[in-house]
C-alpha cells in the first residue's frame, strides 16, 4: 500500500499515534495523502468517510478507542 489516509480524534493520543505511524509508512515508502480529524469525542465519521472514499487510498490508517472505534469500523 503506498498512499494512505490517517483519521483520529484530536487529541493527545491520537496525534502521538499519528507520529508513530507516519514515522514508519514514510520510511517504508509510503505516502500520507490526507490527514483528518476531529474533535474527541465526535462520532460522527459519515462526511470523513466520504471525503476518504473520494480520494481512493490503498489503505486507511487510524486511532480511535473504545465506543468510537467500534462505531468507526461499522461505519
């Protein structure tokens, strides 16, 4: 996979997360196309899903916890 969207809640944990990942993907080769966001503990993901979905990554990388993580992959 060589371009990915990173999603998370903006919060310490998530942006530690982020670091981390882009860290290692970059270094492998890959490229970060979009960085979204919002605010913890926002669960509504429809509108970054589609925003997602328009730009056609190979992946989808995220950080989510909890509720909202489960939320997220249903969604």
């Amino acid at each position: 996979h060589k371009k990915a969207v990173w999603i998370t809640w903006k919060y310490a944990a998530g942006d530690e997360a982020f670091e981390g990942f882009k860290e290692s993907y970059t270094k492998a080769g890959g490229t970060i196309v979009k960085e979204l966001g919002l605010p913890f503990p926002n669960v509504e993901f429809q509108a970054l899903l589609t925003e997602i979905a328009a730009l056609k990554p190979d992946a989808v990388a995220c950080f989510f916890a909890g509720g909202g993580a489960a939320k997220f992959i249903r969604d």
